[in-house]
C-alpha cells in the first residue's frame, strides 16, 4: 500500500504512477531523518519495500527536492565549440569556463567561415513558478570577453564570449565572406588569443599577449581584444588590447591598479636591429624594477606591466623608411642608430590604488605613480637630416618604512605609531641630437639629466620630530662626434670592423635612460 502524507494541506497532490527511478530510490534509500525534509512545503510519499519505509520528497512545485539542476542548450551540442563549453559551464571559476573556449572558436575556421552562436544555461528545477537561473556553480560574477579582428580587405570579424547568471554563450559574426587565406590567418591566432584570455582570469591575473601581437599583418589589419570581469570583488579585471600597423597598446585595472602602455610604430626609420632592441628593452626591464623597488609598488601590477612593454616591443616587422640624411653611406645609418634606443616611440604609465595603511592618519597614504616615454622628431631628407630623441621617467610614491632597528606594526595606539613617512619625487631625461649633411655626420650630442627629491618624515608615538626633504641633482653632457669621428677619419667605420661596432655598441649603452646613474 503506497501512502501520502501531506507536510502542506495547502498544496493538492495527485499521486503519479511508481516510476523505475522511484523504485530504485527505494531499494537503496533507509529512513529519513526528520531534519533531511527541506523547510520548504512538500509532500512524502511513503512506498513499502521489503518492510523498509522510504520517503520520497517532493518540492510545493511538484519536482523531486533531490533533482539536479536543468540544463538547456540554444542549439545542437555535438559541435567542437560546444564540447568545449560542455566541460566548462560548470566551473567554479572564470578561467575555467573560459577554458580552451577561445581557442575553439577559432579553430572553426580551419574547415568554416561562417557564422555561429551557442548557449548553455543551467537553471534550478525547484525555482518559484517554474525552473529559474542559477550562477554557474554558485558564482555570481560576469565575465565579457570580445575579440575584433578587421582582415585587409575590409571584412570585419567579432568573437564574444560571456558568462554569467547561469549561462554560458558564444557567437562568431563576419561582416562579409571570408577568404581561405583569411580564415588561415584567423586560425592561427587560436592559441594566442586562448594564452591571453588564461592570463587575465587568473588570480593574479597576467599578460600574455605575444601571440595577438605576431598577428599576419598582409592579410589582417587590426586586432582588438576586450576582457571584463565584475562581481567579482578583488578579482575584477578590465583590459584592452589594440593591434594595428600603426600603434600597439593595452590598458589594464585590477584590484591593485592600472597600467597603460602604448607603442607608436608608424616610423620604421627609428626601429633597430633586433640586438638593439633586445638591449633597451632589458635596460628598460632593470629601470622599471629600480623604480618599484625604490617607491614601494606593487610587484604583481609591475610584472605585467613589465610583460607588456617587453611584448609590445619585442617584434615590428621589418623597416620600411630610413633614417633622414643617411642615403650617402651605411655607416651613417649604422651611427645614427646607434645614437638611438632602436625601439619605437612609446609612452607608459602605472599607478597603485593609494593604500591606507596607518589606521590613525588615514590621509597619510602608501601611493605609487610611475611614467615613462620616448619621443622622436626627424626632419630633412635622405641627404640633409636632423633627429632629436628624448626618454624621460617620472616617478612619485610615497609609503611607511619602520624607523631603524625596529618593525613596521601600524595600529591604533601610540605605542605603534614610531616610522618613517617616506615621499618621492623623481624626474629622469635623455636626449640625444643628430645632424647630418651630404655624408657627414655635424653634431652627436647626448644630455642626460636628473632631479630627485625624497622627503622623510620622522614620527615617534605619533608626534612628528624631524622632517627632512633632500635634493639631488645632476645632469652630464656628452660630444658623441668625438668618439666616431677617429673611425670616420681612418676608414674604420667605411671598413666596418670590430672596433666600429665596438664603439657603436658602447655609444647605445650611454643613451638608454638610467635614472639611478645620472
């Protein structure tokens, strides 16, 4: 005999035929203990079996209290970009439902140029007035990933990717018909665009964007990259990456701030052999660690922004103009270059969100602010040419250091409030002048300067005793003419020897910015 007992008067219940599923429930299920009943209203059912009485709950909307959730999908799942999402929607975390999902969608068009779109939404069975979504595995952030992709003949592709209040979607859009070499090329960024997606939804979050970056430049010319995570408290991320023939760059905010880097490559003429790059750029790479290391910043912020201006630079392509007033002779161009970074023009900047560390001076804050550039002008012709390259930095922190012999343990008591308040203002420049005239190099000038100033605010149980602000500065110049004129003279730099490139490679080491030496 099958009984129902209603825990809801309220709530009619008809009592459906004894289905396999139940019958198996019961076989394995023992009594229930009166606190296993959820405290919303439902109806037990009461099936006897082999003298074992095994409940079977059911909501106030007529659903099993045990089953799972329901899962939909906007169209057929046996696609590869589908199997994908399969194994993702359900992950606790955002680079687990992006997983190898960026990647899918361009593989689609190794054999496909054509648009698509899917969805999987996973609701609970139980919701008031029917199945009702639910946060993927509990999650309540929003993640919104777009890629743009412009090819050179003008069709125009977009990729998005959003995840959030239980779903799960992608779609591919083209704005035209897409070619077997454009399809290729949009291919070939899978693994490079799956890379940077895995970095920024990481916790920390990190940069790789070195395959967008080696992006076919004959056959695309642009891609975009936009990344958002919200609600999700310290982990919310928001970056843009734009890629075209004429710049590079890339934003980036988190919890602890935001960097923004952007690289001018529309003048070749200024761009350098790879070895000259690969010398300014970890010049650059020891100045950047000197700088946070000396305000206090970051290292997590400072590390990406590190990776960017290391990926933003690493490769342009190759030159395509030449340096003004060097068509007389290679070495000219060869000296000329040497006398420059051999990186593009470029201007950077990263700041941390201000940290208030001393609970009893709110106001008095840990900051950290840190730009840096290079700017080039050329003027003339192949025959007659001027240049002028400067790099500067600027640096301004602040932060609490304990007083010597002591530690830092900042709280609400007098007794803590013994530190240093240290504030920096830090300013760095290097500029260098060419000029040239019908195959002779005239002027090579190189002025570095620096001005620094440090302010160190002494408290003993919070009372200031002493404030002291120290200057420094400095500033050097330099003829670089005498140091190539000799090899001009004897023939050394037309003959293009070991001593000329000797002198070229130390000439490139003086004009890179160092704003610890100067």
């Amino acid at each position: 005999m099958t009984t129902l007992s209603s825990l809801n008067v309220g709530f009619p219940l008809t009592a459906a035929p004894l289905s396999s599923t139940a019958n198996s429930l019961a076989s394995t299920a023992g009594v229930v203990a009166e606190d296993a009943v959820t405290e919303t209203a439902s109806t037990v059912v009461t099936i006897p079996y082999a003298g074992v009485e095994s409940p079977i709950v059911y909501t106030q909307h007529g659903t099993l209290a045990s089953a799972g959730p329901t899962i939909t999908w906007a169209h057929s799942n046996t696609d590869a970009v589908s199997l994908a999402m399969a194994g993702d929607y359900m992950a606790g975390t955002m680079s687990g439902q992006f997983y190898n999902l960026g990647s899918a969608l361009l593989d689609r068009f190794k054999t496909t140029g054509s648009n698509f779109s899917q969805s999987v939404t996973v609701a609970s069975a139980g919701a008031a007035g029917g199945a009702g979504a639910i946060g993927l595995s509990g999650q309540s952030p929003q993640g919104d990933i777009k890629l743009s992709v412009q090819t050179a003949s003008g069709v125009k592709v977009d990729i998005e990717m959003d995840s959030g209040d239980g779903t799960l979607a992608v779609s591919v859009k083209s704005s035209g018909t897409l070619s077997g070499t454009e399809r290729s090329a949009l291919a070939k960024l899978a693994d490079g665009f799956q890379k940077a997606i895995d970095g920024l939804s990481a916790v920390p979050p990190t940069l790789d964007m070195s395959g967008l970056t080696q992006y076919d430049t004959s056959v695309l010319s642009s891609v975009n990259m936009q990344f958002d995570v919200t609600g999700d408290g310290p982990n919310n991320v928001s970056a843009n990456i734009s890629l075209d023939s004429s710049a590079r760059s890339v934003s980036l905010t988190d919890s602890a701030g935001t960097i923004n880097l952007k690289v001018d490559t529309s003048d070749s003429a200024v761009w350098g052999s790879g070895a000259q790059r690969d010398q300014a750029i970890a010049s650059y790479l020891t100045q950047f660690d000197n700088a946070n290391a000396k305000g206090h910043g970051n290292t997590a912020l400072m590390s990406m922004f590190k990776d960017a201006f290391t990926q933003l630079n690493s490769d342009y392509g190759t030159s395509s103009q030449q340096l003004p007033g060097t068509a007389y002779a290679p070495w000219l161009a060869q000296s000329d270059h040497a006398m420059l970074t051999g990186l593009a023009d470029f201007t950077g900047s990263m700041t941390d969100n201000p940290v208030s560390s001393n609970p009893m001076l709110v106001n008095q804050t840990d900051t950290f602010s840190y730009q840096v550039s290079q700017s080039t002008r050329t003027g003339g012709n192949l025959l007659d040419g001027k240049i002028s390259q400067t790099q500067r930095s600027h640096l301004q922190a602040s932060y609490h250091q304990a007083l010597a012999g002591g530690t830092l343990q900042l709280r609400k008591s007098l007794a803590s409030q013994n530190y240093d308040y240290v504030q920096l203002n830090d300013d760095a420049s290097s500029t260098v002048n060419i000029a040239t005239k019908r195959g002779k190099l005239l002027q090579a000038t190189l002025n570095q300067a620096s001005n620094q100033s440090v302010r160190q605010s002494e408290y003993v149980r919070g009372v200031l005793v002493s404030d002291v602000t120290t200057p420094t500065n400095t500033s050097v110049s330099k003829d670089l003419l005498t140091l190539l004129q000799p090899l001009f003279d004897d023939n050394q730099a037309a003959q293009n020897g070991s001593t000329w490139q000797q002198t070229l490679s130390g000439i490139h080491g003086m004009v890179l910015l160092n704003a610890s030496a100067n």
